[in-house]
C-alpha cells in the first residue's frame, strides 16, 4: 500500500493535474444548472492542451523538474485559483482582504521557487509536491461529495421558480389608460431618509425643486432587498422571489433571477395591454435584449465563459470592461432624452438603468469626468448631486415635450456605504413619480418599490390591487 502511494505522488506534473481536475469540478458544481455537456468537454479540452504543453516545457529546463511543476503549479494557482480563495475569504473576512494581497503573497512565493531553483537546483521540492498533492486530493473529494446536496438544491430552486411564475399569471391586468412610462433607476441611490440620517447630507435645492414642482416623492422609500439582482425581480414581480438556495457564485444567482426579470409581470402586463418596450438597462426584458454587458453581474454564463470570469485574467478584464461604465451612462441619457422627445404611435414603456450614484464614481456633481474607482464618500455625493441634475432635465424634458407621461424615477437599493447602519441605509430608496393630475399618481411616504406597479396599475385601470409590506 504504502509503496502504492509513492508510485501514485511520485508521478510527475501530478500536482498540475489534480489542480486543473479541481478547478472543473469545482467551477462545475458552482454552474451546475448552466452548463451544457459541449461546454464542459469544451473547457476539459483546454486545460488537456495546456498540460500537454507543460509536459513539453518543462523537462526542457532539464533541472529540477519536481521544481519547475510547483512553479508550474503556483502559476496556474494564481490564474485559475486565486480569485476563487479571495472570494471565500471575502465573504468570511468582510471583504477585508482584497485580492491584490494574496496576489502579492502568491508572487513572492513564485519569487523564492524561483530563486531556489536558480540558486540551489538541487533543492528538493518532494516534500511539498506530496503535501499540494494530497490537500487537492482531498479538495477535489470534498467538491465530489457535495455533488448529490448541490442536485437536491437545485431542483427545489427549479420548483420555487415554477411556483413563483405559477402565482404571477394569476394576475392579469387590463389597463383603460396607456400614457407613455419612463422607468429610470440610478443603481445604488440612498433614499432622501438615508441620506439625511447616516450620511448628514440633503441637496436642498433639489429637495426644494421637488416642492415647488409638486413631484411626489417617498422620504421614506424603502426595497426589502438590498442587492440589483433581487430588487429589480421584486419591483417588475410585484412582490420579492424569496428562495434558500445559497448560491455558489453571483453568476448562478444572476442567471436565476435575470431570467425573472425577463418575464417579470409587469413587462407582460404592459406588452399585453400594447406598450412598445424600449430597453435601456442591463438585464434583457421579454425579447428586447440588454443595452450592455455590466460586467459585475456576470451576465456570460456559457460554462467556458464561466471559467474565463473566475479567473484572475477573467477578474483583471471585468475591470478593464468597468471603464466603459461612464460612457454607458451618458449614452442611456442621451438615448432616453431621444426617447421622450420622439413622436410615439403606440404607448412606449422605458426601462432605463443607470450605474449610478454606484460606484465607480466617475463625475463629479457637475458631470465632469473624475474616474474615480475607490470606494470614496465624497466622490458618491458628488455623482449623486449630478443624478439630481440629470433629473430634474429629465423631469423638465417630460413635463415639456411628453406631458401625458408617468415619470418614475426610482433606486434599487442604497449604497451600502455605512456598515454600523447597514440594513437601514442600504434599504432606503430614492422614489419618485411625475404624472398628469388626471392620473391621480402619488407615492405614499413609506413606498416600497415592489408596490410601484400596483400603484400604477391601480390607477391606470381602476384596479385596487392590495399593497404588500416587506413581510407579506
Ligand atoms: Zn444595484
């Protein structure tokens, strides 16, 4: 047995093998329901070819060969793993250590392997080739058990989905009255209440504008979810998706839940009532694919695309994409006044979804270009107040040139910014709503933004559709 065993470690580019072997299963189990077989043998084939590679590389170097696999191994460690253990100890951390810390721990040690090859090439490496060999042995056996609880997961999700969509075409509303609708949500907008309470701002003179327009405004808007993903599902929905699943990574969760928002009710209400839907946001509704790709929401779930985002160049090349942020708002803004401004021959319903006031912050509060990518308090109220501008020439635009028009401009959650008040920062909401007085359209003070199209629905066809608190 025990010479089994060192016939089995003493293998070589073992270590480079059991490290891809992990990788897979464990992207695998984390895109369980996305990935189709093709893709999966698709991504295997990769990873064979680079280990056919690295069996021609390395014995080139003819040295030190159990060496030159550990280097081999961090190097592939780094790329493929390393975001991957950065996400798990965010989470366990409180995002405390970021990735670019263990990037630094991991290239020195590559440094020192390297120089112990180049100073010492007789160096024995055994020793800790038979420990990385046995710890991902263990792993990848780790990752094969949890298969059976990860296919129980997933069909109760499947059967929570055919729930919720059952539940939705209970509900089938005929609206008497189709004004145009223009839905704008700044990402990451703090509530008037929020901003007064844990951030000690107040934009009078926005706030002063509002009164003088007499546009009805929450104060106390609230969402009872506090990401992007859940919000949106629960303001199209009409009330919130509320599942156990742990998702593994944000990409299954985004896949999940974009695919709710895409037949949300309200999209077929408005489609059935004879609305053109205009798509200005980052998720696809009914056939209208998304405006762009925001890429922290991983909307590329093909499985190869899957392994591509995990990795460290996958993570190196969201940011990259994240510079696009800026010019993606301003082209929505554009688009959206184009939109208000154009003859409509049929009731058209908008759906516009800024990156902003989240960060990256990249104006300042008079729209000039900051670029700033820290998570900086200043530089949020300074895009902020410029989210305040561009809406009040969205709300003058409206009133000027679509005066029939609901306006509802709108957050999805706060910015999340304020850790000792998180809950009740993040969960306050910026909400508002500009409609004709025949329309009779006012937000109630304490608005919960899974409320919005009763509210519209309501008035737009004499409907008393019940409102819901956050824990109906
Ligand atoms: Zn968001």
């Amino acid at each position: 047995m025990k010479e089994k065993i060192s016939f089995f470690l003493s293998r070589q580019l073992l270590s480079i093998v059991l490290l891809i072997i992990f990788f897979i299963v464990s992207s695998l189990n984390d895109a369980l329901w996305l990935s189709s077989i093709d893709e999966v043998l698709f991504v295997t084939g990769v990873f064979i070819l680079i280990y056919i590679i690295l069996i021609k590389v390395i014995p080139l170097f003819n040295r030190n060969l159990a060496g030159m696999e550990i280097l081999a191994f961090l190097l592939l460690f780094i790329i493929l793993l390393l975001p991957k253990l950065h996400s798990n100890i965010y989470e366990v951390s409180n995002g405390k250590i970021k990735l670019s810390y263990l990037l630094g721990l991991f290239g020195f040690l590559f440094l020192i392997v390297i120089y112990q090859l180049n100073f010492k090439p007789k160096t024995s490496f055994t020793k800790l080739k038979n420990y990385i060999i046995t710890v991902l042995a263990l792993f990848i056996l780790i990752e094969i058990c949890i298969i059976p609880s990860i296919f129980k997961d997933r069909n109760l999700l499947k059967t929570e989905i055919l729930n919720f969509e059952k539940n939705k075409f209970d509900a089938q509303f005929k609206l008497t009255k189709k004004p145009n609708i223009y839905h704008i949500i700044f990402d990451a907008y703090t509530g008037f209440d929020g901003l007064d309470r844990y951030w000690q701002f107040r934009d009078t003179s926005f706030l002063n504008y509002l009164r003088t327009e007499k546009i009805s405004f929450a104060y106390n808007a609230k969402t009872c979810n506090d990401n992007t993903l859940e919000s949106i599902t629960s303001l199209f929905n009409l009330k919130s998706f509320n599942n156990e699943t742990k998702f593994r990574s944000l990409a299954t969760k985004s896949h999940v839940y974009r695919k709710l928002i895409q037949k949300a009710l309200v999209i077929e209400t408005l489609m059935e009532n004879g609305y053109t839907i205009s798509n200005l946001s980052i998720f696809d509704i009914h056939d209208k694919k998304r405006y762009w790709d925001f890429p922290w929401l991983d909307p590329n779930i093909s499985f190869p695309q899957y392994c591509f985002n995990q990795s460290l160049i996958g993570n190196l090349y969201k940011n990259y994409q994240s510079r696009n942020i800026a010019n993606n708002n301003l082209l929505i803004i554009s688009d959206l006044k184009q939109k208000v401004q154009v003859k409509k021959t049929s009731p058209l319903f908008t759906y516009a979804h800024l990156i902003m006031p989240h960060t990256p912050n990249n104006f300042d509060k008079d729209g000039n270009y900051i670029g700033n990518i820290s998570n900086d308090k200043d530089a949020y109220i300074g895009e902020l107040q410029y989210c305040n501008k561009i809406m009040i020439e969205l709300i003058e635009m409206v009133k000027k040139d679509d005066p029939s028009a609901i306006l509802i401009l709108q957050s999805d959650h706060g910015s999340g910014m304020i850790p000792s008040n998180y809950d009740m920062e993040v969960s306050n909401i910026l909400s508002l709503v500009v409609a004709p007085d025949s329309l009779q359209l006012e937000w109630p003070d304490s608005m919960i933004n899974q409320n919005t199209y009763k509210h519209v629905f309501n008035a737009l066809g004499q409907y008393a559709i019940p409102i819901t608190s956050c824990q109906d």
